[in-house]
C-alpha cells in the first residue's frame, strides 16, 4: 500500500486507506499495534 494514512474509526477500529501505485484504491483494519507499528516505521502517517 502506497501513501498509506491510518484514521481511527468511531467505534475506536484503526483503518488504512491509501492506494496500489496503479490507481486502485485500497483500504485495510488495523489493530492497534499494527497501525502504531506502520506509523513509526514511516510506512504511514497518522491522519
């Protein structure tokens, strides 16, 4: 996933959304320490 940004949801989930470099969208859950482990890695930013 390219320009991956990660927004926690109202029921407190954590989502992924970005792109495939091919112009498909595309979006993922997360839980909680995948999504802190993307954003400190630098895969993603928090949004």
């Amino acid at each position: 996933m390219q320009d991956a940004v990660i927004t926690k949801t109202a029921r407190g989930a954590f989502m992924a959304q970005g792109h495939d470099g091919n112009g498909n969208k595309m979006t993922t859950m997360l839980s909680k320490d995948t999504a802190e482990a993307a954003v400190k890695a630098g895969k993603a930013k928090m949004g």
